[in-house]
C-alpha cells in the first residue's frame, strides 16, 4: 500500500479564484526538465472522499472539490503554504475503502 498526500479545496476556490493552473504548468515543466518522475496529479471531485474513514474531511470542503494528490509530501506541505484555504490530508490506497486512489466521480 501507498501513503497518499492531499491538498483539497472548492473548485472554485482553487481553478477560478487562485492562479493555481500556473502553480501546475510551473511545476509540471520542472519535472520535465529535472527528468523527475510525476508524482502529483489533480482530480475533480476526488472519490477518496467517499470512503467512510473520509466523512468528516468531505464535511469540511465546500462542494465541488477538487483534490492535488502526491506521493510526495513536501510538494503538499508546499501547496499549503502556498494556497492558505486548504485541506490537508494523508490516506493509504490501494484499500477496501479506496481502491483507486485517483479515481474522480466526475463524470
């Protein structure tokens, strides 16, 4: 199993008010450039947070979310210092609860 790190907020919030699609591209063409393996991705409406054991941190976020998860927790810890109004989190996948760690219910 793998540790998973999240940043959480509205869509809102983080695709329309934040200028976070440049934070993505910025750290994106880094990767490319350093010849780093991806370890971040961002999910809408993420479907970890129908797993039971997440009830109370979908509770706290305004609907739609949108999730950036890594296996990377430095690059989360950043994202947070970065964007303030965020959820943070950890969650372990593949599990009964959360068989797909990136899995979105968007449609």
């Amino acid at each position: 199993m793998q540790t998973y790190h999240y940043v959480l907020a509205s869509q809102k919030f983080l695709l329309e008010e934040e200028p976070f699609e440049e934070v993505l591209k910025e750290r994106t063409r880094h990767y490319h450039e350093t010849e780093k393996e991806m370890d971040f991705w961002q999910v809408k409406q993420p479907a970890f947070l129908e797993a039971p054991e997440m009830a109370e941190v979908k509770a706290k976020c305004p609907q739609p979310s949108v999730a950036v998860i890594s296996t990377n927790p430095q690059f989360i810890t950043w994202l947070k210092l970065r964007l303030e109004f965020v959820l943070t989190g950890q969650f372990q996948a593949p599990s009964e609860s959360i068989p797909d760690p990136l899995a979105s219910q968007e449609s």
